[in-house]
C-alpha cells in the first residue's frame, strides 16, 4: 500500500479478469470471448481509414456508431450512448445514477465487477439472494432502493429472465432507474430494448465484445430514455469527451451491418452449445439453462477446483471462481466445434 494513494481507495478490491496465456498451446475457453473472428467487413473498414485521419480527433459524439446502432434496434439516435466498452458504459451510468439515499440491489452472484464500482464511487448496495435453483425472484426486488442492476443473460449462471418479468421488475422500481446489463443477450435471450419506450427508468446496457467479436476493440453503448441518456452524456462529458477511437467506430458500424455474418457465427455457438450441454450432461454434469456463450456446470461427483487444475495442466482454460455458494462450478465458454470437442476429450479422460 503507499502512502500516495487517495484514502478512499486503499479497500478497494479491483475487478480480477480470467487469465490471458502468454503463449503456449491453450485452448482458452475462459474470458466468454467469440470463438470466431469478426466479420470480414470489419476488416475492411479498418484498412479503409486515412492514416491522415488518425492525426484528428475522433467524432467525440460517435454520431456514425450512434445511428448504426439506432438503425439496428429500431430506436432514435437520441436514444443511444456509447462508451469504451460496456464495462465504462456500466460505470458512467453507476456514477451517474446510483449515488442515492436508499442502497442499490443486485444478485449475490453476478457480475463481480457490480461491487467494485460501487467501492469505487462510495456507492451503498445490498445483494439479493439468487433462488435455490439459482434463478432471480423479482419480486425480492419490491423494497426501497436507490437503483437495481441485473445481468440478463446473468453471469456466471447463463440463465435469463423473460421479458414479462423484468416489465414486472420495472413496474415494481418507477422510482429508481434499473439496468438490464445485456452483455449475452445475443445468445437466445429477450432484450429489454423494446421497453425503453414505456419505462422512463430503464437503461439496457450491451456490448460488441461478444456476439460481434470485437472484445479487442472496446465498444459498448447503452440504450434508454432520453432523460437518461443526457445524464449519461454529462457525465461522460466531465471524464473523457472521446471515449471511442476512430478505427473502434469505424468497425463498430461494419460489425452491426454485416447481419448476415453476425447470424451465422450467433447460431454456430448457439449450436456448439447445445453439443457441449448434452455431452456434460452425459458425463455427469449438472448444466444450468444457459442463453449466453457459456455453461454453468458442476460434476455430481467430482471437486470443480481439481477438475479446473486437471484441465489446465491438460491446456484447457475453464473459469473457476473460489467463492462459498459456487465454489463447485466451472464456468465453461462455448468455443469452436472443435474446441469443444478437445474439451469433451479432456474431461472423458480425466474421469
């Protein structure tokens, strides 16, 4: 610890993200990135941007990005906010909204990257026990609060909520504004994108790291009203005027445009996944109901961390995650067929 540092950081526990190999042969499936690379236009408009261009600086609006992404989802321009990644879109809007009286909610097991934020920006929060089968009970939800966040899909379980119940949720919470963080929404869930227009408090926050394969890029934006969106923007306007850089931008549009492309990579993981859960379930795994681009799964019979080190040494990167409640899952990302496959092998033969 220094002495330099600001009090108020000291306790701070920072957000620890999976293990990135140097080198070696590894199969990562570990970090939920896209098996596939992005789309070939991507490609194409990156090499298309004037090095004289990179001297300037970036629209600090996005204003291209903005009306790809409005044009694509079927909302306004006005309606939209894009960020460095979803992850600095979630924490403008935790600065932006969440420092209330009452306490903010979120699942006990979720995104872990929800309470280093609030750590960060002095924010009070309380967390919602998930239900027995690890669902989320929205009507655990019905209490004073100063905002709500929830994963949907929800990460690490994979599992997602109807669009019905998060419209009850919305309901429930008029006063307080409520984030929909839909970063595996792509994979067979419901997004939330079509409420924005009746529920004035509801933010839906996605990415291009995962179904458009541009994690290396960082593009994230949010969706929601435009009282919202404004007080998104003062806040990114008081941190950093150009978040997104020029070549990030100029991909982002490519990659939303190029629908055939984002169909046909979204159905191949959605069908490796529906490989991958039938053969663990065949050797013995239980597998949570999942609509993201990973499996929640626990062996009935052996230790989830021993089976995490067995792979490893094997040149298979799962996600373990040492805490009370879960500490009997590994969080699995749905890779290639033939990764998977190397995957099924691995585990057949340790077992």
């Amino acid at each position: 610890m220094s002495k330099f540092w600001s009090p108020s950081i000291r306790d701070i526990e920072p957000y620890v993200p999976g293990e990135q190999p140097k080198g070696g042969p590894i199969i990562k499936l570990n970090t939920n990135e896209n098996p596939y690379p992005p789309s070939p236009q991507v490609i194409k408009a990156i090499q298309g941007i004037p090095p004289e261009q990179l001297r300037l600086y970036p629209d600090p609006d996005s204003t291209e990005l903005k009306q790809a992404i409005a044009k694509n989802l079927s909302v306004l321009e006005k309606n939209v906010f894009v960020g460095n990644g979803s992850d600095e879109v979630l924490g403008l809007a935790f600065m932006a909204f969440f420092r209330q009286v009452w306490p903010i909610l979120y699942p006990n097991y979720t995104y872990s990257f929800y309470p280093v934020y609030c750590n960060l920006f002095g924010i009070e929060y309380r967390t919602v026990p998930l239900s027995e089968d690890f669902s989320i009970n929205i009507d655990d939800y019905e209490t004073a609060n100063g905002g709500i966040v929830i994963a949907n899909p929800n990460a690490p379980t994979g599992m997602a909520m109807p669009l019905a119940k998060i419209e009850k949720l919305l309901n429930a919470n008029k006063e307080s504004v409520v984030i929909v963080d839909e970063a595996y929404v792509d994979f067979g869930a419901e997004s939330a994108v079509s409420l924005i227009d009746h529920h004035e408090n509801l933010l839906v926050v996605q990415t291009l790291s995962k179904s458009r394969s541009l994690a290396g890029l960082r593009v994230g934006y949010a969706l929601g009203s435009e009282a919202l969106i404004e007080g998104l923007e003062r806040v990114k306007n008081s941190f950093n005027s150009y978040p997104l850089d020029t070549i990030a931008c100029k991909a982002a549009v490519a990659a939303i445009e190029d629908r055939d492309y984002f169909e046909q990579t979204r159905q191949a993981i959605i069908e490796s996944r529906r490989w991958l859960t039938h053969e663990l379930e065949q050797l013995n795994f239980e597998v949570l109901p999942s609509k993201a681009n990973f499996v929640f799964v626990s062996h009935l019979e052996q230790d989830s961390a021993s089976l995490y080190q067995q792979l490893r040494e094997k040149g298979l990167l799962v996600r373990y995650f040492n805490k009370p409640g879960i500490d009997q899952y590994l969080r699995i990302t749905v890779g290639t067929p033939d990764e998977v496959q190397a995957l099924v092998k691995a585990l057949k033969e340790l077992l």
